[in-house]
C-alpha cells in the first residue's frame, strides 16, 4: 500500500467509462473530488461507479453523478465524507460497503435511484445527515455490520412508487448477515 493523494476539482467531467469515473484506490488519505461531473458509468452492474474509494480515504463535495451503477461512495476500508453532491437515476447512489473508517454523508441529493444510500457491513459509525431523498424506490437501506447507522434529518420521499421504503434496515442479506445492525433515527 503506497500513500497517496489525489484531487480532481471544478471542471473534470467523465463519461462513458466502463468501471469507475474518479477512483481512488488501495490507500493514501486527502483525496478531495469538488465539483465535478460523471455520468453513464453503468456497464458492470453495481460495479461500476461514478466516484469511488476503495481502501482510501477522502472526501467529495459538490459533484454532480447522473446514470451510474453506483453514483459514489466507500468500499473495503474506505471512507471520509461526501457532502452536498447530487446523484440522479443511479441503482445505488451512495454505497458504503465494509467501511472501518468513519463516514459522513451529508446534505446530498438523491433523486429517482433505485435506492438512495445502501450500507453494508460497517465496522464504524456511518452519519446520513440532512440529504434529500425524492422518488428512490428505497430511501435508505442497512444491512448487517458491527458499527452503527445514524441517520438524523433527512426528507425521504417516495412519491407513493409501489414496494417504495423510506428506510430498511435487516440482518436478512444473504451470507454476510451474522452481526446484526444498530441503526439510529432521529428527526
């Protein structure tokens, strides 16, 4: 594993791209993504991604992600916050997925994904504050972990689409469910 640090910020627009828009990978701390924008990064179902960390950790502010597999988020360590991002018609919006460092996702849109924000498996305290969640077919879903879910101030709404959840929370998934979830709601 190598440190590293990358920033990409106002004006990088990535589109088309097979696996991952922006991607840090492997390690390093820092990385900052602002104000960019990807889309049509949806070939590899729940693969492909438009910006991903993968056992790094950084932040991405103000990013506009539109038709992705997954818009944006942390997997297999990673973390970091994403804050004041707008992900549209993704499966997944946000996914953190096995994160052992803290997570923060605030103040972000999310608009007609399948499901808004999914978080798997966390061994940490993942924060969902203040986003704005309008026409996911499930708001937010978590499932299984050893950390803990807060999830404070959002407005989920569903627009009355049939099998819409606001939030989903379950030890139910598959062969990674064995710890249970601690899971928070306030306002």
């Amino acid at each position: 594993e190598v440190n590293y640090t990358m920033e990409f910020k106002n004006s990088v627009e990535v589109t088309g791209v097979a696996y991952r828009g922006i991607y840090a990978a492997g390690g390093g701390t820092g990385h900052s993504f602002t104000s960019n924008v990807v889309s049509d990064i949806n070939t590899e179902y729940l693969d492909s991604a438009g910006i991903f960390f993968w056992a790094a950790q950084g932040s991405a502010t103000g990013n506009t992600i539109t038709n992705c597999s997954v818009g944006m988020g942390f997997l297999s360590g990673g973390g970091g916050t994403l804050q004041l991002n707008d992900c549209t018609t993704c499966d997944i919006g946000i996914l953190t997925s096995a994160s052992s460092a803290t997570v923060t996702l605030d103040q972000n849109t999310l608009t007609s994904c399948t499901q808004g924000v999914q978080v798997v498996d966390p061994s940490t305290t993942i924060n969902i504050t203040d986003g704005t969640f309008d026409t996911c077919q499930w708001g937010i879903s978590c499932f299984d972990g050893t950390g803990s879910v807060v999830i404070d101030g959002n407005t989920l709404d569903g627009a009355l689409a049939a099998n819409s959840i606001g939030v989903f929370c379950t030890t139910d998934a598959g062969p990674i469910a064995s710890n249970g979830i601690d899971a928070t709601l306030i306002n």
